[in-house]
C-alpha cells in the first residue's frame, strides 16, 4: 500500500490526482500548514529529513523495506513505472520529447517566479514594487504554456499523460496570483478540463483544502 504524506494546499494535491488517474491503492495522512508560518508542520521531518510534502511510502511486497520517495517529480515518475507506463511518455518521438520538456518545466522554470512573487505579496511596502518587476518573467512563461496549449488538447499531444499532472499546479498558482485569465483562453480551457475529470475531482474530495482548484 502506498501512503501519501499530504501537506494541504499544496504541491501534493498532483500526486493525489495521478493516484487516482492510475487506479492504484492509497492511503493517505493529511498534514495542516502553521496558521501563522503556513510552513508544514515539524512532524513531517519524521518521514523525510527535509521535512517537505508529498513524500510517498510504498510497503511494496516485493521490497523489504518500505520505499520513500521525495520530490513530486520523482513521485510521479515512480508511479508511472509502478503503473507499468501508463500516462508515461508517448511512443511518438516528438510527443515525448514534450512529455520530458514539460515534466522539467513544471518545477523547473514556470514555478519559481511564481514562488518568489508568493513571497514578495507578503512583504509591505516593498513587495508591491518587487511584483511589478518579476511579473514580466511570469508573463514571458504563460505566453509561452499559451502558445503550447493552442497547438494541442494536451502537453505531450492528443491524450492526457504525467506531464499535465505536473504542469497543473504551477497554472493553478498563477491562475491564483500569476495573472492568468482569460486573456490565455486556451490554458485557461485546459484547467477547465483537468478540474472536469472525474480522477481529479475524487482527489479534490479526499485531500482536503486546495485554494487552488
């Protein structure tokens, strides 16, 4: 069985979400952000050094021990190979080399001036100007998802894959405070289409808070 250590409001939500597209067995243990902080709690130290969600445990019969894995990408990546390739990299050459640009992407470049704008709406005074200048990076990143997403239904082509699961929360974010609307319309029907499915929708129930979805 697999255990999903779940920060809520979270990067984690994604790996929820490929769980269910995958069908695969899950359980999982929620963890509340500090209300002050809005850090995770020191109790997820206790499953991984880092102290950082999603981590996954896997008491995979045939292991001895329990398998823990960090970092969303890598979390995706595991479940994908465990679920025998399923929404893995398409066998059209082109059509992979998105699924593996996108599933880099992700974390990679479209999130961290996300982050950092996160960081400076918290910051007074100051923070108000900083945003005005790290909201060209983020716009230069959402021209460019636009661009992708008006050219097909999904990252890596014609069928959902992995890719989209890692690509959903950094639009989400944006979306949320990157400027995303409706003047992106094609990234916009594309998150209108990831909430749709049913998969997602079962996660969103059983991971709790999301401000994201």
């Amino acid at each position: 069985m697999i255990t999903v250590h779940h920060l809520e409001n979270s990067r984690s939500q994604r790996v929820l979400w490929l769980l269910e597209e995958l069908g695969l067995p899950y359980e999982i243990r929620r963890y509340a952000r500090n209300p002050k902080t809005m850090l995770a709690p020191p109790e997820l130290r206790a499953v991984h050094p880092l102290g950082k969600s999603p981590v996954i445990v896997d008491a995979d019969p045939e292991s001895d021990t329990p398998r823990t894995v960090a970092e969303t990408g890598a979390i995706i990546e595991y479940l994908v190979e465990k679920a025998d390739g399923r929404l893995g990299a398409p066998a059209h050459r082109e059509s992979a080399l998105h699924y593996r640009h996108f599933m880099h992407y992700a974390e990679g470049s479209l999130m961290p001036p996300l982050l950092v704008k996160l960081v400076l709406m918290r910051v007074p005074i100051f923070g108000k100007a900083a945003q005005k200048k790290i909201q060209p990076m983020i716009d230069v990143h959402l021209d460019f998802v636009e661009t992708e997403l008006a050219s097909r239904p999904w990252f890596a082509g014609d069928a959902m894959t992995a890719a989209d699961v890692m690509m959903s929360f950094p639009l989400e974010a944006a979306r949320s405070r990157g400027g995303l609307n409706a003047s992106r319309p094609a990234t916009i029907a594309w998150l209108d289409k990831v909430h749709a499915r049913p998969a997602y929708q079962t996660a969103l129930a059983k991971g709790g808070p999301y401000a994201y979805a």
